[in-house]
C-alpha cells in the first residue's frame, strides 16, 4: 500500500479541484446559454414556445439532477451513443441549470413594469429591440445577485459527477479515502475546499444584492 | 380629411363589453379632451387608437392607414401616433438625453449626431435642455413627465396621445406639464387627452368627448358643453368634478 502524506494527500485534492471548476464553468455557461434562448423564447407570446419551455423546466426541476446524470450516462449509451463521464456531466449539469435560471430570470423580468414594454412599443420598437435595449439592461442588473447566488448550487450540483466515475474533488476524496482510511480528515478537506470555493461567491451575491437595493 | 377615424368600434375583454360602438372622426391640428367616470372606457378608447389593446368590430383609422396590434403595423403606426403615460414610462436604465435619443436611432436609423440636435431641441422646447445628461430618477415628477413628451415628440408624431398625464403629479407640478401641452397646441400638433383638468379643456382644447359606459355620450365645442350638458349623465358629472 503507498503511503499518502497530509502534503499529498493536499496536492490530489487541489489537483481535483480543478476539475471541479472547470466543471462548474462548463455548466454554468452551458446553462447560461440555454436559459437565454429558453427566456427568448418564453417572451415571444407563441404559446408553443411557451409551453416547451414550460414542459422543460417542470421536467429538470421536478427529477433529482442524480437521475438526469445517470440517464445522460447510462441512457444515452445504451441508445447507442457513446459518451464520456465528462460529457455525461456538463450535459446534464448544463438542463439542471437552465431549467433554474430560466426561472429566476423570468421572476427578475417579471419585476419590471408593464409600461416599459408599452412605451418601447409605442416608440415603435420591435420585441427585439425592446427586449435587447429595454428590458436586458435593466432584468440584468435585477438578475445578477441571484444568479452569482445559484452559481454555489451548480458548484454543489459537480459533487455528483463522481458518480458516474468523473474525477473530480469528491471523487478524489473517496479515492484518498480508500486508501488511507481517514475520512474525518479527507472529508473535511474536501468539504473546506467546497466551502472556500461557494463562501465567495454568496459573500458577493449577498454584496450585489444590498448595492442594487441601495441604488434602487 | 380626418386624420383619426374611430367607425362603430366594439371592444370586449372577455364578457366585459368595453367600447360599444364609438364613431369619432378627429382632424388634423384639433385638441380633443376625452372625459368621463372611471370604468367608462377613456384608456381603452386610447390604446385601441395606438394599437396596444385590439378591438373587435368597425375601424379604425389613423393618416388614412387602418390600425391593428400587428407587431408590424404598430410600428408603423408608432411613426405617426405617440403615446404619454400617466406614469411616464420614462426608461430608468438611460439618461434623459438617451431617453429621447433610442428611437429616433433605433427606429429611424438617424445618425447619433443628428438623433442628438433633435433630442436637445425637444428638451429645449420642454424646458429641460440642461437635464441632457441626468437619470430620470433625480427629476420631479413633472420634469419626468415632460421627458416623456419630449420623448414622443422626437419621433415628430402627427398626433399625440394622453392618458391623464397629470394625475401623478403633485398638484404644484401640474401647471408646468399643462403650459407644455397649451405650447404645442398652439404650434398646431393635433392632442388627443383623458384628462380631468377642465379648466385645460375649456380654455385650450378644440372640443370635449364625453364618454359614459362605453359610448361616446355626448361631444362638442368646449365652452359650449361644458356650460351647457344637455344629457343628465354630463350633468351629473360635471357635478361631480366641480
Ligand atoms: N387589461 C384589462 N383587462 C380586462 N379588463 C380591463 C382591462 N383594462 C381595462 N379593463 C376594463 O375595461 C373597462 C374600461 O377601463 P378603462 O381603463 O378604459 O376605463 P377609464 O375610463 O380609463 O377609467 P379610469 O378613469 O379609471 O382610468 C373597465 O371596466 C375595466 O375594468
Ligand atoms: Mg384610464
């Protein structure tokens, strides 16, 4: 058996870390991208593009985000298409995301009032134009603080990837486990680690929160 | 030749039978003041005008072109018809100056420098040339309302609507929002109003339309009508107001 010292053990934890952010942001801007085109899509008035979107979020909202990993891994290879744990990961973290965010965007565009759509109309404005030089700007600012604060859940949400055989921070941590039998201490490494990487981010999210209050 | 034309409109929301039947025929350079109790459809009336609200039956005209809620059609119609709010609609994410600038460029695709001299002499004509560069939130009420003609004017519209356009305002900033509106009706805009100011109606509008559950109740000169309702319904509305 190789011995593991605090330093190694330290070093693959960190190394594993990594990976974890990187899958964080792969989701994250995967699922930004998607729930942009899924809002667009809410904000035509075409009640098909509203009902799909509204199928899709009640779907990835009302199913554990560990089943939608276990079919995008084990479903979409039994379908004949081969995919890798990595890719099985991004995708579904990617629905779990957007079926969120789309949700919180459309409460931040709710907020606005209904006459700054009627005045761009009656200014002449196209739904594009309203929506990219009216309404964008100002969901935006609304949007941010909660958006930064769902970003600790996706960094969460990575954890299960491990699952599935994704290498990333809980994973290595079980690895390590495994072999050095100490989970109080790896356990709580890993979960330092999750700590340093969410506890910013709430910080800054509770931060834009009060500026946007004030500035309101 | 009539610049607004309303024939036999019909407008329901769901059951509510809103406008029944309006025929209103308005010209070139005329200050209609529309009045009447709440609920009596003055809003509605409006809106279908502008394309914002659809109606059901009969016609409307503006310039000769017929009105509907096609995306396509309301921004043609935005060409000709503005629009103010009681509540301004002023957009809080842009100063004034841009304000009055997007859709002159957007629209209209004028240059930022020629969208500019148009936009300081619409605020200039409003009286608030030097609020170019403030947010709208650091003015008044009735400075914010007059952005918002501004606003509308530099689309250079060939009629403006206004849905009770004071009636957010502190009563000491009404005055200023009112002598905008007497300005350009000596200029010669053509001014469709919901408004309660009589005194405004009397002494600067061209003819008063009173409204009563829908239909148009009674109308003409305002002097004339406004001494001398010849229906009970006008009659126990001016009671009211006075
Ligand atoms: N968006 C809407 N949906 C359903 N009903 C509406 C809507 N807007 C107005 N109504 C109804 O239409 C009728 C006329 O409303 P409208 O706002 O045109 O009246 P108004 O004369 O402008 O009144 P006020 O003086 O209070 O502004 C009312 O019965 C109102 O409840
Ligand atoms: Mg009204």
């Amino acid at each position: 058996m190789i011995e593991f010292s605090n330093y190694d053990i330290l070093r693959n934890l960190l190394f594993a870390t990594q990976w974890t952010i990187l899958l964080s942001l792969a989701a994250f801007i995967g699922g930004t991208t998607v729930a942009l085109t899924l809002t667009a899509m809410r904000l035509t008035r075409n009640p098909v593009m509203q009902r799909i979107v509204k199928i899709y979020v009640e779907l990835f909202q009302g199913t554990p985000l560990l089943m939608q990993m276990f079919l995008c891994f084990f479903g979409l290879s039994m379908l004949g298409y081969e995919i890798s744990a990595w890719g099985a990961a991004i995708l579904s973290l990617t629905f779990f995301t957007s079926a969120f965010l789309v949700e919180i965007w459309r409460g931040c565009i709710d907020t606005l009032p209904k006459g700054q759509w009627e005045a761009s109309r009656c200014l002449g404005l196209s739904f594009l134009q309203t929506l990219r030089h009216i309404i964008l700007p100002q969901a935006i600012r609304v949007a941010t603080a909660p958006t930064v604060g769902f970003s600790v859940q996706v960094i969460k949400g990575t954890a299960l990837a491990s699952v599935i055989g994704f290498v990333e921070l809980t994973k290595v941590g079980t690895m390590l486990n495994n072999a050095t039998f100490e989970p109080f201490k790896i356990f709580t490494l890993v979960a330092l680690i999750y700590f340093m990487l969410c506890y910013p981010l709430s910080l800054y999210s509770k931060h834009l929160e009060k500026k946007f209050n004030v500035s309101r | 030749m009539s610049l607004v034309n309303l024939h036999q409109v019909h407008k329901y929301y769901g059951d509510n039978h809103v406008l029944k039947g309006i025929d209103l025929d308005i010209k070139a350079g005329e200050v209609v003041s529309i009045i009447g109790k709440s609920g009596s459809g003055k809003s509605t009336l409006l809106r279908c005008i502008n394309g914002l609200e659809q109606y059901q039956e009969g016609g409307i005209t503006v310039d000769g072109k017929e009105v509907t809620t096609e995306d396509i059609q309301v921004r043609r119609l935005a060409l000709s018809v503005g629009m103010i709010f009681q509540n301004f609609n002023l957009f809080p994410h842009m100063t004034v100056g841009e304000n009055v600038m997007l859709a002159p460029t957007i629209v209209l695709k004028k240059s930022k420098a020629e969208a500019e001299t148009t936009a300081r002499a619409m605020l200039e004509k409003v009286g608030l040339a030097e609020k170019f560069d403030s947010f709208p939130e650091k003015l008044s009420g009735g400075q914010q309302q007059r952005v918002a003609i501004a606003r509308a004017l530099a689309m250079s519209p060939k009629v403006l609507l206004c849905d009770e356009i004071t009636s957010a305002l502190d009563p000491e900033l009404v005055g200023e929002v009112l002598k905008v509106l007497e300005q350009l009706a000596k200029e010669g805009i053509t001014l469709v109003l919901v408004t309660h100011e009589m005194n405004f109606a009397r002494d600067v509008g061209s003819r008063v339309v009173f409204m009563h559950q829908g239909k148009v109740w009674e109308q003409g000169d305002p002097k004339t009508i406004l001494s001398n309702p010849q229906t009970d319904e006008l009659k126990q509305f001016m009671g009211a107001v006075l």
